[in-house]
C-alpha cells in the first residue's frame, strides 16, 4: 500500500518551480502525491494547518512536514493557527 504525499502551496514561481522538484523527486511507487494549491483551495488551509504546515510550500508526508522554502505563512493566505 502506498503511503500520501501533500504537497501544499500558494502559486508563487518558487512553489510552483518547488512543485516541478517534489514530483518529480518522490517515488511514485512507494507515494500517492496529491498537489494542493491553497489559493485554489482555501477550504484546506485548516487541514494544513492542522497537518504542522507554517508556510508554504510545504510537503506533508505521514506525520513529517519538510518546509521547502519559506514562502508565505499561512496566516497570510488566511489560515488560523
């Protein structure tokens, strides 16, 4: 059974280029990556925040969030921490 990947971010040029990286980085078979833009999806930004995720872009993946660089924090795309 494979494990999931979350990958979140808000759109900008360094989350998306990151995003290019992560797919291509994690090993499809061992990982389901789901890419959640939360600029498309604020409805989620409670499930990132809940997940660990302080900004974006971020990778979710079981109970470990790696912060690939910071972004923006999610206070800024209306999260309540």
């Amino acid at each position: 059974m494979k494990s999931k990947a979350i990958y979140y971010h808000a759109g900008c040029p360094v989350c998306v280029e990151a995003e290019r990286g992560v797919a291509s980085a994690i090993d499809a078979n061992r990982y389901d990556v789901e890419i959640v833009h939360l600029g498309e999806s604020p409805e989620r930004l409670g499930e990132a925040s809940d997940a660990g995720v302080v900004s974006v872009p971020a990778l979710h993946i079981g109970e470990s969030v790696f912060h690939v660089n910071f972004g923006a924090p999610l206070e800024q795309l209306g999260a309540k921490s």
